[in-house]
C-alpha cells in the first residue's frame, strides 16, 4: 500500500471542523462545535455521550440526513452532499415500512442499489437471492414473509439490520439500535453484531449510551461533552484482542479499566446536571 | 349410585345450556334494545306532531303508502313521472360520476400539496376561500357553462365532494413520520417508490375518511341540487311530491335519502377496513 491509499484508508469517513447550530422559533441553537474525527476504513466507532449531547446528530450529518453549519464531511474521498445507500443507517425505532412484510422490507433497498437502473443492473432473482442472504444472515429465514406487527422487537431490529446490510455499504450508521430492546435480546444482538461486522469487515458508526456495549463492540470510543456546543471530549483507543467474549472480558483487567476510564469521563468530569 | 350421577350431570349440561343460552339472549337483547328503543321514540314523537298537525301524515297512513308506492318502483309513465326506484337510481348515478370525477381529481391533488411545501402553499388561500361556500352556489356557474341541468348537478356534487378529498388525503401525507421519509431518503428511492411504498399505503386510510366525508356530502347535496334542476331523481321527486301536496311521499323520501345514504357509508367503511395494512 503507498503512502496515498494509505493516508486515504486512514481517513476514510471524515469530519472536519463541524459546526452545527439549529434555527428553532426559540432562537438559534449551537448543537456541535469544532467536531474533527477520521474514521479509518474497517473501524467500529462509538459515540458516547449524554442524552442531548447531540451525538445522534454527528450521525445523522454521516448519513446526509442534516447539513453541517459549517464545515465538510467526507466519505471514502468524497464529500458528503446527501443520503445514499453507500451510507445505510439501522434507525433507533427500527423504521421499518409496516405495511410490508420483512423480506419486501430488505427487497426495497436491495432493488435500489442492485436493481434495474444501478450499475450491477441484477435480474429479479439475483436481487431475491440477495434478500434472502440477507435475511438468513440475521437469521430470520422463517419469519421473512410476516409483517413488522408480527414479530418481537428484537426481530425488527434484526430486519433492520438486515435491510441495511443488504446494501453492501461503505459504512454502516447504528442509531442506539438496541436502545429499545431488553439486555437479553441485546446482549445477543450485540454478539450476533460483532459476528457479522468481523464477516463483512465494513466501516461502523454506531451511537449509544451504554458504555459495556460501547467498549464490546468498539475499536475506539468517542467520549462527548454535554450540550450545547458540544464536541469530541476524549478518544479511547480500545486495544482488545477480537473476536471479544463477553463473558472472560468481564473478569478482564483491560476491559474493566476501559469501561471506568468512560464511567469517569461521563459522570465525573462531564456529568449531566438534572434539572 | 352411578345412575343418580349420571342424571345430576344430565341436569347440570342441560343447566349449562340454557344459561348460555340466556347470556347469548341478553346479549342479543342489549344489543337491540337501544336502537329499537330510539326508533320508537321517533315514531312517537312523530305520531303525537301528527295528531296535532292534521296536514301531517301518522306513520300508519305513511306506511301504507309506502307499501303501494315500493309494490312498483319502476314504472315509467313519462319523464315527469317515473317510479321512485328509477329516481333513486337517477340520483345514484349523478352522486357517482360527481364522485368519481372528485376523486380523480381530488386523491392526486392531495397527494402533490401534501408532498411539496410550494403546491400546499400555492392552494392554501383558493381552498380557504372556496371551500366555505354552499355548492348550491356552483349551480348557476354549473348551467352557464354546461347549459344544462344534468351536467350542472355533476358539477355540483363534484365541487362538494372534492375538498374533504384534497384536505384528508393531504393532511395524511404531511404525516407521514419522519422516520419513514428518512428510510427513503437513506435508499434514495424515485419519487415513484416514494409514492407507491410509502405515502400510498400511509394515507390510505386518511383518504378512505376523505372519500367517506365525500360520499356523505355528496349525497346530502343531490336532493337540493335536483330540487332545482328538475328531470328525474329523489330531490326532483320530492319537489314534486310537494307540488302534488303528496306529504306521504316527502316523508318516505325523507327515510329512503337516510336509509340509501346510510348504506353507502356502510359500505365504504367495510372497504376503508380492508384496505388498512394493521
């Protein structure tokens, strides 16, 4: 690899300089401030921060859903103009369209991306068989012709996933996606996450506020300050060996000195006054 | 022993039964017992009127004019005396090509105001302003640029059935949640998917109350409209009847306009519940 492809793998998604202020009827509102952070490519980022602190908007400006203020984002060398599938995101409350069932859910996105008019330019079938893998990868082949209403809130989850994955993208945007479920279901989505993630070796951006799923998950963790203004407060590098296990992590040394490095940061030095 | 057993499981099954059969009854009975209830009181009320009007047919005299009247609802005598059936029919069919040509115009107008800022702001003072205004007062507009009756009861049926179209079907697509918008901006679909996978299906039922609010309205405004444009149907036939002081035939139509529009609501309601995706 020469020094320019691997200056560009080392910032593969890219925040420069990221000013975000919103026009509310109560006046302007300064969310984000001076936000700079690379992403290399292959990396699982967290961000962790308090509720409020806007990290759900750093995420929502990778996906293209919001405009920065000021500043540029970039995305694999190009600047980041709007949504695209290249950029797929798992939505907090799964958002899945109820009306249809799980398989024609994945199959929207896959027909876009691979369908008539995209490059690959894919029959039916090949866009079917997609969907299928897809579905099976989460392993929900069973449940792939009912509708959202139908199954747990695990299961949306996972069809979420599954829908965003079927899109082979650059990165994959996770909005607190298992802030919704029990800690059991969690737990499991979380391995079955991790899985899949080392399969597919994609870029992850994943936003939450639960610091064990933040360090299990995570090749680093960006530590937020509170709003408004807020900005990257720390980086923690999280140098544990994959694939992790939960269960010998929980008696690591590493891991629980990682895991108080961010309790400290989130209720020491930038705790969440209550109102 | 055995034998008083048995018989005690005779007395308790059949005991069983006929309490469940008493439930079903009371059940049945409740069910009823308001409605019929309810229609009584108006026959009442109606009867007493009756009496101290002497103009005023009693439901008896108007129930056996009824009977003769509905012995033969469709003959034809020439076109100012048809049975009631053809008139109800006449009317029926106005109400649905008024209908028909407001959904057809008013379903896709919704659908392009709720969807573009500019559209919705664009129509916002023309619907205001028109929509308070009673369609009777289309009518004339209606026989001035159709230069006939027919056309101009259309007319008049369309003006009032298209708003609760274009206001229900846009107010279902400014709700269409974020989330759903974001998932289609996220997979970039055409306008085309957006329409199709998400808004339709979205404002299907927000349309389905439109289309029903329509029907209702449509249905109220026929007789006015075709009290005065004359030719064949219920409104006309009312008119009619009040020409030939014939109080027995104003009151049945007065029922068959409620019973006719009553059933249309009936069964656009049974639709509105196929069509809803929950």
């Amino acid at each position: 690899m020469d020094k320019l492809e691997k200056a560009n793998a080392d910032r593969y998604v890219q925040l420069e300089n990221i000013e975000m202020t919103f026009t509310t009827k109560k006046g302007t509102f300064n969310a984000l401030s001076n936000i700079n952070l690379n992403i290399k490519e292959g990396e699982f980022i967290s961000i962790i921060g308090h509720s409020g602190c806007g990290k759900s908007t750093v995420l929502n400006l990778i996906a293209g859903l919001l405009a920065p203020t000021e500043g540029f984002l970039f995305c694999a060398g190009r600047e980041i103009a709007g949504p695209g599938p290249e950029r797929a995101v798992v939505f907090q409350n799964h958002s899945l369209l109820p009306w249809l069932t799980c398989f024609e859910n994945v199959y929207l996105a896959v027909e876009r991306v691979f369908g008539p008019g995209s490059v690959d330019n894919e029959t039916k079938v090949q866009l079917e068989t997609r969907t299928h893998a897809a579905i099976a990868l989460v392993g929900l082949t069973h449940s792939s012709d009912k509708r959202p209403n139908e199954i747990s809130g695990g299961m949306k989850q996972r069809v979420g996933i599954a829908r965003a994955l079927a899109m082979e993208p650059k990165v994959l945007l996770l909005d607190e996606p298992f802030g919704a479920l029990d800690a059991l279901t969690r737990a499991n989505l979380q391995d079955e996450l991790m899985k899949i993630m080392a399969k597919s070796g994609c870029t992850a951006v994943m936003v939450t506020h639960d610091v064990d799923e933040a360090i299990l998950l995570s090749d680093r963790v960006v530590m937020m300050t509170n709003g408004p203004s807020a900005t990257i407060g720390e980086i923690l590098e999280v140098n544990l060996a994959r694939p992790r296990d939960r269960l010998a992590l929980a008696e690591d040394h590493d891991y629980n000195h990682l895991r108080s490095e961010v309790l400290r940061f989130l209720y020491e030095r930038h705790a969440k006054k209550v109102a | 022993m055995t034998n008083s057993t048995i018989a005690i499981d005779k007395i308790e099954t059949t005991k069983l039964k006929t309490s469940e059969l008493a439930l079903k009854a009371r059940a049945l009975f409740k069910w009823l017992i308001p409605p019929a209830f309810g229609l009584l009181m108006l026959l009442a009320i109606w009867t007493i009127i009756s009496q101290q009007s002497p103009n005023l047919p009693g439901p008896i005299k108007t129930w056996y004019s009824a009977i003769e009247l509905f012995s033969d609802p469709f003959y034809d005598n020439g076109p100012n005396d048809k049975g009631v059936g053809w008139n109800i029919l006449a009317s029926l069919q106005r109400v649905g090509l008024g209908f028909g040509l407001a959904a057809l115009v008013g379903i896709p107008m919704g659908f392009i105001i709720g969807r573009f800022e500019f559209a919705s702001k664009m129509c916002a003072p023309v619907i205001s302003l028109l929509r308070p205004v009673s369609p009777l007062a289309w009518l004339p507009i209606g026989l001035l640029v159709f230069k006939a009756a027919n056309p101009a009861a259309i007319w008049v049926i369309f003006i009032s059935a298209v708003w609760p179209m274009i206001i229900n079907t846009a107010v279902g697509v400014s709700k269409v949640p974020q989330d759903y918008m974001n998932v289609a901006k996220v997979l970039n679909l055409s306008e085309w998917k957006i329409v199709t996978k998400i808004l339709f299906p979205y404002v299907l039922p927000y349309m389905m109350t439109g289309v029903r609010l329509s029907i209702g309205v449509a249905w109220l405004v026929i007789v006015a409209a075709e009290m005065l444009t004359g030719g064949v149907g219920i409104g006309f036939w009312v008119w009619d009847e009040w020409n030939n002081l014939n109080v027995e035939h104003i009151i049945i139509a007065i029922f068959v306009v409620g019973i006719v529009g009553l059933l249309l609501e009936v069964v656009l309601t049974q639709i509105a519940k196929k069509f809803s995706y929950e």
